[in-house]
DNA sequence: CTTGGAAAGTCAACAAGGCTGACATAAAAT
DNA sequence: ATTTTATGTCAGCCTTGTTGACTTTCCAAG
C-alpha cells in the first residue's frame, strides 16, 4: 500500500480521518491494556484506580501536600479525601502536619504503602517495558513525544515539573 | 557519555525504573488531554463516556451486534444496556431486529446520532491531529507501535480486526 | 414438534469514584 | 482583629461499573 514515506525518503503524514481514527482506538485500547494489571492487584486487596493514582504521586513526590496532589489528580478534596482517608486509615500513607505551615499536611507512603506502590508500578513497568522492547527505541521517542504534545498546556507544564523534580 | 547505541549501531534502550515512570505518566496525562475534548460535549448534552464509547463503535462497525459490541467495550450487558437504552430512546441508535436471526439487534446511528458521533470525533481528531503535527511522522509511527504494543493479545487482536474491517 | 440453549432485554441491588454545597477548624496573612 | 487559606467532613447526587435472577424470543438439534 503505503508506508507514509514521499520518495524522498521523508516520512509524510497522512491525516486521513482513518488515520487518526485508528490513532483514537489505540489510545482505547491501550490504556485498558495499560491499566489492567494495576487493576488486577487493587482488585485483590480491595482498592481502585483512585487508590492507585494517590499513592503513585504521593510516592513519586514524597511529602507532597494535599493541596499539591489535588492539582495534580485534577479531582476535588472530597474525592481525594475519601481515598486518602482510606488508605491512611489502612496504614498505607502517613499525613504529617506541616512543618513551616501547620495548616498543610505532608504526605508520605508508610512502608506498607510503598510495598504496594512497587507491587503496583511493578507490573504496570513491566508492561511498558515489553511494549518498549517491542516496539523499538525509536518507537519510544516518538510515543513519548505524542503523549507530550496530547497533554492539555496546563498538565503539561505540571507533568514537565514532575519530570524534572525526580532524576 | 552515551547515545543510547551498541557499538554495533543499533540502538539500545535504558529501561531505567525512571524511563519507565516517565512513560507511565505520560500516559496518565495524556489519556486525560484525549478525553478532555469529548467530554466537554458530552456533558453539554448530558451524557457520559460510556455513550462516547457506544457511539463511536456503533458508528465504526455500523450493523454490529450488542454481543459484539459487549465485547469490544468489554463491560457487561446490564452495563451497556442501560446506555444503549437513553441513546435509543433519544433517538441516536436504531436498534434493528436481526435478519437472518431474529433474536439479534443490529444497531445504527440515526442521523442525530451521526451528528453526535461526528462533534465528538471532530473534537478527538483535532487533539490527535495537532499532537502528531507537532510531535512529527516518524513520531507517529512510534507512537503507534507502543500503543499496540501495550494492548492485552486479546484486544490486539480485535483491534487489528477493527482496522482491516473499514479503510 | 418439542426442547435445549443462545441472544437479548429487564429488574433490583450494590459499589467505586466522580460531583456540589455547606460547614468546621486551625493557622497564616493582612 | 479580620480575612483568607488548607484541610477535613457530612450529606446527597450522578455515572458507570458489577452480580444475580428472571423472561422472552427463536434457532437448531433431537
């Protein structure tokens, strides 16, 4: 058929509704393939997605506030709180009182919260790994450069922080 | 230091743990910027992702069944019914009692539903379009591998099966 | 022709996890 | 002293997922 390329040899894109349809049904597709094993062990220990994406941030950026952890979850306090309640209740997370600012609270992943964040980001590497491997180096670049550009300005900036707060 | 290639040439990949995290929520971040578009529609008509999702499969494999359907969307049929229910009584699907087997429906976008599925995929297709302008065709290409890469067999399967059925 | 089973639909009940609104408290900021 | 901010909590609502039980329709095999 075609493999995109003008004989040149630069690659071209063809926008056609189809592409970019099928580009919309991988998304779909992925993502469950992306979070069905996460789902599998919150599953079996009696949690959720919600539970998941907490303790990923709050383990990602230890001592976070709660504040700080509603921008990025996008979700309001009393949905957060719910989870959080939860899961400082089953000793997976410790909310300290703030050292300069008593009203926040610092967040931090017990050693039990950090067992299940392994257990969690376990799998879900070991899914991105395969794909990764699979798909190619170059293929990496580029899938990342997709999401990057995907992302709504705001959470960009806020996902390009988070980027450069760890490494 | 290093460019990431064997002295063969051929690339390596450093599947560093951080690597890995970066892609992970790349992914989280980015599925929230593909959905962003859709669901301001969606809510302005007051309906849900679920109706998204129904709309735009109906519309992608038009005539298709509900257990066809059930599968692709993999939720339940109480699930997808319950869906199906407002977008026929809104007049958006027509639900057809099979030909050849009766006890089957076959299911249609009427041409209010087509308007609706056409806001929606405009919305999702614009995102997906200036994603890849910016992130550029080799991009794309990469992008696409790990998607499918990432899939469960199953669901790779059924999307590749997709992708033959049009186009 | 009867009957078993598949396809579809429906009812009820429940849970997770979003949401809004209202209100309480403590502490910082003005 | 007053206002604002950060957090937490209660109550109630919605969507969308689940299970289980049951009915209707109807194809197909005995």
């Amino acid at each position: 058929m075609n493999d995109g390329r003008a004989p040149g040899g630069q690659a071209l894109l063809f926008l056609t509704d189809e592409q970019l349809r099928k580009g919309i049904e991988a998304m779909f597709f992925a993502y469950r393939g992306f979070t069905a094993d996460p789902d599998r062990i919150l599953d079996e220990r009696g949690y959720g997605r919600a539970h998941h994406r907490a303790v990923h941030f709050i383990s990602r950026t230890s001592g976070t506030t709660v504040n700080n952890l509603l921008s990025i979850l996008g979700v309001t306090k009393q949905s957060l709180n719910r989870v959080l309640r939860t899961l400082i209740e089953d000793g997976l997370v410790e909310s300290r009182v703030g050292k300069r600012d008593k009203r926040e609270r610092n967040l931090f992943l017990t050693d039990a919260g950090e067992e299940l964040e392994r257990a969690l980001s376990d799998a879900q590497r070991e899914r991105m790994k395969a794909a990764y491997r699979e798909a190619g180096p170059e293929a990496v670049q580029g899938f990342r450069a997709v999401l990057e550009a995907m992302m709504d300005p705001e959470l960009r900036r806020r996902f390009n922080r988070l980027k450069d707060d760890v490494s």
